[in-house]
C-alpha cells in the first residue's frame, strides 16, 4: 500500500516523533511504501513549554519526510491535503494527541479523504491531561474527520466513544519503544551516568508535567521507611515542562537535599539505554493518564515498574506480574517502594519478576500496531 503518516517526526524530537518514525520502519518491514509528512511549524514557540522542540540528530538516512504542514496556517493545511490527494496515498494514519491539533489535522484529513484515501487516527489521548474549556468542540470537529480509530487504551477508547460512536474502534496497547537500542551492563550505565554503583535505584524518566506526580513520588521517597535507607536513590532524569521551582521548594521542605539525583536536560536518544539499563524500578506515580511510552520503553529493557491505578497504565503493568500497581496516594506509593527494595537480595523473587516481563513484553510487538491499524485479522 501506499501509506502516508501525517505528524510529528525528524526535525521535532520526542515520544510522538520515535513513534511515527518506528510506526514508518514496521510499515516499510512489511513491504508498503511510506512518507512521513511533518511540520514546518508544530508548535509557536510561545506554546511550547520545554526548551526546544527540536531534535540535534541527523535525519533519519531510511525514512522519506517531508516538511509541509504548519500547525496554525490554514493555507497549509489546505495544501497538504491537496498532496496527499495527489499522492494517491490508500492509507493516511494521523497520530492524536491534542485537541488544539484538531483543526489542523481534521482539515487535512477531510481533503484527503475526498480523494479516496481511508484515514486511521491512532489515539494517544482523546480528552487532554490539562483540560480546556474549548476541547469538545475541537475533538469533535477532528474524530468527524477520521473513517477508523485504533486507541491504545480501554480508557482512551471509551473516551472517542464520548464523541464518535458509529466509526469503528480497535484497541491495540502501545507497541515497545525498542528503537533505542539493546541494553548494557548495570555497572556499566552507572559509570558512564556517574550514577552510584551500589544502591538501588529508583528511576522517574521523561518530561516533568504535573499530571505525572514527581511531587507524590518526591513525598513517598520521603517516608522515614526509604529515607532511612541509604542504598536507595531516586534519578529524576527529563526536562521540565512546568515550573521546577515548585520541585526545589519540595525538596528543601521535605529535607531531600542531596538524596535526589537530578538529570532535567532533555535525555538525547543515545543516552536512554544508559538510563534504563542503570534502573533497577521504573516509577509513573501518574494523576492521571492513558498510557505511556515510557512504560514500553522499561519493557524493552525489560525493567519492572511501579504505576498508578490511572488510565490505561494498569492493564499494561498487571499487578505482581510486571511490578506494583497503586493507589494515586503517597503512602500507597511508598508501601510498593519498600516493598520493592525489601526484596532486592532474593534473587529467586527478582528473577520470577523478570521471567513475567519478558513474558509481558511479547505482547507489544509493532507488527499488531500495524495490524491494527490495516484492520488484519491478526489485530490487537
């Protein structure tokens, strides 16, 4: 088939760029003929809370893509839809994220389809972590723009439901982020991390948003269980995406000066294998979610993880199988901590954990997110 991917990827960095150019590479796998088309423009600068959008890799040498769409021009819009017409693309797969994407995007999707293409959304998330105001009207006019959905997650799935009922919908979890590499020696990661050697360490990876609950983890870290112990760290390892003030203040009335390792630079591609690999427990004490590219990336790695009882992250980390499930509640958060770190020397417990996940992991493979999305019948 000829399929075009429309979104983010190569020169914009991040979860919805790897997963866009991982999404391309499974495409050409199997034999069809894909083009990325991404944005001269995702976001005005003035939206975009980190410090750049942009990637400093070289562009990816096997993908074709295409910088064509600027996010708040409609004159683009109108344009990109005109090229995929001319394309003759069969298959338009549009990755959602955001509701102030919607005009965008639906306006693409609807000249597209005029011309006989089918177009699957993939739902990151239908209803925002941070919601607004406007955000029905715009996740209206974008699900009205699409044939056929496939969510990560039963919650994100009931969500579309919300506002489109008759298009079909297929579940399929989020696929491993399996495009940073193969995992090297603990000791070895911590070394070229100067990381500690000998503690158990505790990992909170990716962008600092306050949906994501580092203040719960930082509150939990502080309970007079873990505080009192001095093999555990906690490695905060990503770029903040609000105000880290707030974070400093926490750790100064909690007395955590010292005892937190801080990393909030953006984690470049080539360092993520580092950060996983050192990990001995991937933390998400998430408020609220649908799913994670984060925990597909400790799946990879094959780390076991703690996750809040939020969205989707539960059906994708089952309790005693791949690490702890809790309640969204610091004490809950740390009762799974220690918990975890009583049982670092029983080394029967921690390989039965890693025996579940490797299990786990199977599940994630990339060819049932492209099945999915082709509505094969070895979907998800």
């Amino acid at each position: 088939m000829r399929i075009v991917i429309l979104g983010t990827a190569w020169p914009y960095r991040g979860g919805l760029s790897a997963f866009n150019e991982r999404l391309a590479r499974e495409f050409m796998r199997e034999g069809h003929e894909v083009e990325i088309l991404t944005f001269t423009m995702q976001y005005p600068d003035f939206l975009f809370p980190g410090k750049t959008q942009y990637s400093s890799d070289p562009c990816p040498a096997d993908l074709r893509i295409r910088r064509v769409l600027n996010s708040v021009n409609p004159l683009s819009w109108i344009r990109t839809g005109r090229l995929i017409r001319r394309m003759h693309a069969d298959l338009l797969v549009i990755k959602f994220w955001i509701p102030l994407m919607a005009p965008c995007l639906g306006m693409v999707a609807r000249i597209a389809r005029r011309g006989g293409t089918r177009v699957v959304s993939v739902l990151d998330n239908v209803i925002p972590h941070e919601p607004k105001p406007w955000d029905g009207l715009l996740i209206r006019y974008f699900v009205h723009s699409v044939h056929e959905f496939v969510a990560m997650s039963e919650s994100v799935l009931n969500d579309c439901n919300r506002f489109e009922k008759r298009a079909p919908k297929r579940l399929c979890p989020h696929p491993l982020y399996d495009n940073f590499g193969e995992p090297v020696p603990k000791a070895e990661a911590r070394r070229l991390l100067a990381l500690p050697i000998d503690k158990t360490c505790l990992l909170f990876f990716g962008f600092i948003r306050d949906y994501k609950g580092l203040d719960l983890l930082m509150r939990a870290y502080a309970d007079p269980r873990m505080a009192d112990n001095e093999k555990v760290c906690l490695v905060v390892a990503g770029e903040f995406y609000n105000n880290g003030e707030q974070y400093a203040r926490l750790e100064k009335e909690l007395h955590e000066e010292g005892r937190i390792i801080w990393r909030t630079d953006f984690i470049p591609d080539d360092k993520v294998r580092l950060y996983f690999s050192a990990a001995d427990l991937v933390v998400q004490p998430y408020k609220s979610a649908t799913q994670s590219g984060v925990t597909q990336i400790a799946y990879h790695f094959v780390r076991p993880m703690l996750v809040t009882r939020v969205g989707g992250l539960a059906e994708i980390v089952p309790a005693g199988k791949a690490g702890y499930v809790c309640e969204v509640d610091e004490k809950a958060v740390a009762d799974a901590l220690v918990d975890y770190v009583s049982h670092r020397d029983d080394q029967a417990w921690n390989d039965r954990l890693h025996r579940n996940i490797e299990i786990e992991k199977q599940k994630y493979a990339w060819s049932r997110m492209t099945a999915a999305i082709l509505n094969s019948e070895t979907s998800c």
